[in-house]
C-alpha cells in the first residue's frame, strides 16, 4: 500500500531519525525528500519504516523545537559546505536566532574530565571569543564544552549548543542551558 505524500519538512524529519545524510546523499541528489522516504518506505522489508508516523512524530517533537529545513529563511546556509554530510534538518530551541548565532560562531571543544587548567583555559579562550563578537559553540557535554558555555554567558553572550541527537531536550539539559543559548 502506498504511503501517502507527506510535506517536505515531514519527510525530512523521517529520514533524519533513521538514516545519516551521507546514507541519503546520492537518493537526495536525484529526488525530493518526499520520494525518497516514500522510496525507502517501499522497498523497506522489515516493516519498521511503514509502522513509523511521520507528522505524529514531527507534531509531537515540534511542542519543544523547531525543525528547521534549508528551504527556511533562518536555515545557516554554510551547512552546504558539508556536501554530502549536510544535516537534513536541524532541531532547534529558538531557532529564529540560527542566523545572527551562525554568522560569526566559533567551536569551543575538549575533554569531558578535563582537568582545572584546562577548564580555566577553555573558559579564558571562550570568554574572548565572545567578548570579540563571535558566538560560542559547542556540544552540552561536561567538561570544557560547559565550561566555554558558562564563559560566555558570563560575558553576557548567547551561544549555541549542539546536540547529535534530536529531542527531547530533558529539564536538566534545558537547566544547563541557562536560557541564553540556543539549542541546535
């Protein structure tokens, strides 16, 4: 049975929690997001693909972020220079920020069990990276990646927090944040 046609941003969303970019790049190239999850649907033998609810699941996650596409005006148009590796999409808190937070970001990252000097070095570098204009980022992991987090909200700065993993963003993740970054 034929799945029915689902919205580009949906479609996206689908192929995002069940297969890389690069695993989708050359299907991408040639067809729509929309023909490819109705392609890997249909030739997917374990079923798994077709029980899967697209808008349900995007609609629930959308209640906590954004799922922003490159077909979106705030979508940070460098991610092109990742070719094949491109997100299809990126989840986001507060995402109509992306594009002030992408022009000018700087990664800050290291060691989960760094040690004091290295935390106080992250949090040197993160602060003057922030006071200079740019926006620090990093993942929410401990060590020197919240470190270059709390410098740079120290300074008054909004940084932007990456996470491999879409949502939901837990209370003592979102606690983290501390309300000036935003999530990507």
């Amino acid at each position: 049975m034929p799945c029915p046609a689902l919205p580009e941003r949906t479609a996206r969303a689908a192929l995002a929690e069940h297969f890389t970019p690069a695993q989708l790049a050359a299907d991408l190239a040639t067809f729509s997001a929309e023909e490819v999850w109705e392609r890997r649907v249909r030739n997917d033998n374990s079923g798994r693909l077709a029980r899967y609810k697209p808008a349900g699941e995007l609609g629930d996650a959308q209640l906590t972020c954004q799922f922003i596409i490159p077909s979106d005006e705030v979508w940070p148009a460098t991610l092109a220079d990742l070719g094949p590796d491109c997100p299809l999409g990126l989840w986001a808190r507060r995402g109509d920020r992306l594009p002030q937070l992408t022009a000018r970001a700087v990664a800050v990252t290291g060691n989960r069990n760094a040690t004091e000097q290295a935390l106080a070095s992250a949090g040197a570098f993160a602060t003057a990276v922030a006071e200079a204009g740019h926006t620090v980022t990093a993942t929410l992991a401990y060590g020197v990646d919240s470190a270059a987090h709390r410098a740079a909200a120290l300074a008054g700065r909004a940084t932007l927090a990456v996470r491999r993993i879409a949502v939901p963003v837990d209370d003592v993740l979102a606690h983290r944040l501390d309300g000036l970054a935003t999530l990507i």
